[in-house]
C-alpha cells in the first residue's frame, strides 16, 4: 500500500510538472498571438489581423532553371513617397494608399518617346514638378497629380475607384471613406472592425476585416450593414463575373449580395491557408499564404485557369496582376517579400525584378500603356515597369 502511495504521489508530481509546461506555452502562444496583433496596429503590414502562417511547413524548394533576372522590363521611373504604400489602384490617377493614412496621386504622361542605350525600353518624359521625383531621372513618366488625400488616422489597406471623379478607400483606422478628388473632401462611415479590403458594388460598398462579418455601405444612406458569413473573409473584389471573396481557408465564393447567397465556393488552396488578395475585373488573378498565384477562368462556374509558383508571400498581404500584350496572361506579376517582383511569362519563363525595399506589396497595370505596370515597396518607392519590345523572347 505505501509503495502504491507512492506511486501516485510521483504519478501526480509528474502531472503538476506537465501542466506547468503546457500552461506555460499556452501563455507564450497568447503573448506572441498578441505581439503579432500589436504589430499591425504599429503600422508594420505584414499579416492579416489574428492570422498567421509558418512557411517554414510548406516544402519551398523549387528549381531556378528558369529563373533569371528580367530583361524583357526595366524601371520607366520611380518616385519616394512620404511612407510606404501597401495598395494601388489606376484609374484617372494612379493611387497609392500608404502606411501613414495618406493616399496620394501621381500621373503618367507619355510625351516623347526614346530608346535606352541598352535595351528598348520605353520611357515617358514629362515635366518635373514635384519635388518627390528623383532628379536623376530626365525621363521620369510619375508627376504629382495634386496633394496627397489625407484624413485616414491609420494605414490605408485598399483603394478603388468609385468614378471618374471619386476615389474610395478603408484603413486599420476603422472607417471607408470617399473622396471627391477635386476638393479632397471625404465623406466617412465607421465600421466597427478595421477592414483590409473592400470592393465596390453598384451604388454599394462591402468591406472585408478577416472575420466573419462583412459590412455593406450604400452610399445613399449613414450606417453601414454588418453581415455575417460562415467564414472569415480576408478580401473581396469586384469582377465582371461577379463579387469574389477569399477566405481563411483557401477558398474562393462567388457571392450575390443582393440575396446574400454564396452561389459558388472553390477550394482553391490544397494547403486550406488564407486567400491574400484578390486583383483584377477581366483578368483575375488571386495570391494565397500558400505562395501560388492563381489566374481564374473568364466564364461560369468559376474556376483555376493557370497556377504560378512559388512566390515569396511569408503571410503578408500581397497582390498580383496580368499584364496583357496578344493574350490576357501575357505575363502575371506578383509581389513578394523577397525585395522583388515576380514575373511568369506565357513561355514558363520566372523572371525577377528587384526593388529597393525588402517587400513589394503591391503591383497594377496601366491601362495607358501597353506592356506596362506600377509597384510599390516598403522603402517608399512607387516604380513604373516598362516592356521591352525588342527582346526576342518572352
């Protein structure tokens, strides 16, 4: 009987122990849960609010036979922003939201037209006045369209355009606004989670914050209607097939906000990890956690066109974008946290572009120029890419 007692005792000292351990990693887990959440708030956008990745568990090896450095586009031109820009849109302006709350706005002008001394690159002169354009650069084509957008108290996350004359635009700050561009006027509405992507519907708007609530703002009325889904949400896009939502776990919805019915939901990640950032009307392109772009098909029901990896995303919210010349997937860039932009040709070709900043958070095409398109790092710089045009191959 006392060597039984015994037995326990030390069966229940060992517990003690053990539950002192677990305890302890439970509480290391929650400091570091609430690190990464304090992270965002501190203007680093890195991940998405309460969600994180180990890439470390992804098998990432891949071979660079194919992999080179780009000669089929060089920069057309670059300017410093005042802070980092995480999002862009093109539209009547070139739109770069940044980390300080700021959107500002800059123009592409092509004037004369000139060949580089190595390569055929096409650069855009324009006259220089603004002070943030590197004098360096004669043939710089980004000119300061007006002054900066400013009334947002934390980073802008994503920008669109409403029309010709008005802008839209969500921030961690917890507010949508839009904004008249010709008065930098703003009219506001509160949401009661800090959203990291929206897209415009109609007259409406939906705001996506990576949980289950999307908040619908009709523009004809004060408050915004929350709605909540079956899944964290972590973007939303408007297509010419519809609303596009990604969620926590790698899927992709088609969604009628009309009736609020999902009519389609394709598993698009095998490895169930997050829908980064969806991009594009026509031509869609989608990044995940996973580090695989997808371009999605141009008909109903939705589905995987083409898939390109291994882009560098390592949780962050990342876009990417087709750049068409003959055929719509010409070439898909995608951004990275690898200090560059990722091009995939039609011949399977990966091509990179480097940048100053050790992240490229964002990438859209120019609808003003073929073969064209505009990146933005976290070392401030907004880059205007350019096609080669006498290169022989893609």
């Amino acid at each position: 009987m006392i060597k039984h007692n015994r037995l326990l005792h030390k069966e229940n000292d060992t517990l003690k122990e053990e539950n002192t351990r677990l305890s302890h990693l439970i509480h290391l887990a929650q400091q570091r849960i609430k690190d990464l959440s304090g992270t965002l708030q501190k203007n680093q956008i890195n991940i998405m609010p309460t969600i994180t990745v180990c890439n470390d568990l992804i098998e990432t090896s891949t071979s660079k036979r194919n992999e080179r450095m780009s000669a089929c586009f060089a920069s057309a031109g670059q300017v410093q922003l005042d802070s980092p820009a995480t999002c862009l849109c093109d539209g009547t302006f070139i739109a770069a939201g940044e980390i300080n709350g700021s959107i500002s706005l800059w123009s592409a002008s092509q004037n004369i037209q000139s060949r580089s001394t190595t390569n055929s690159l096409y650069r855009f002169s324009s006259t220089d006045s603004s002070k943030s354009i590197e004098k360096s650069s004669l043939t710089n084509p980004l000119n300061k369209a007006s002054d900066p957008l400013v009334g947002h108290e934390g980073p802008v996350t994503s920008i669109q355009w409403f029309d010709a004359n008005s802008i839209s635009s969500v921030s961690l700050d917890s507010t949508l606004r839009i904004w008249d561009i010709s008065t930098s006027q703003c009219q506001t509405y509160h949401i009661s989670i800090p959203s990291v992507s929206h897209a415009i519907v109609d007259t409406s708007i939906v705001a996506a914050n990576c949980t289950k609530s999307i908040f619908f703002v009709d523009t004809r009325e004060e408050t915004p209607t929350e709605i909540v889904l079956d899944s964290p949400i972590t973007s939303v896009a408007s297509t010419n097939l519809g609303l596009f939502m990604g969620n926590s776990t790698g899927a992709l919805l088609l969604y009628d906000p009309r009736i609020n019915k999902v009519y389609q939901e394709l598993q698009i990640s095998a490895a169930r990890l997050p829908i980064s950032k969806i991009s594009g009307t026509n031509n869609v392109t989608v990044t995940s956690f996973d580090g695989i772009v997808r371009l999605i098909g141009t008909e109903l029901p939705i589905f995987v066109e083409k898939e390109f990896s291994r882009a560098p995303i390592n949780g962050s919210i990342i876009g990417s974008c087709c750049v068409s010349l003959a055929n719509r997937d010409d070439f898909i860039i995608c951004g990275s946290t690898s200090g560059k932009a990722i091009v995939w040709t039609s011949s399977d070709a990966v091509q990179t572009l480097s940048h100053t900043g050790n992240i490229v958070y964002d990438c859209v095409p120019l609808n003003s120029f073929v073969g064209s398109f505009v990146t933005c790092d976290n070392a401030n710089y907004l880059t205007m890419w350019a096609r080669s045009f006498d290169q022989a191959s893609v």
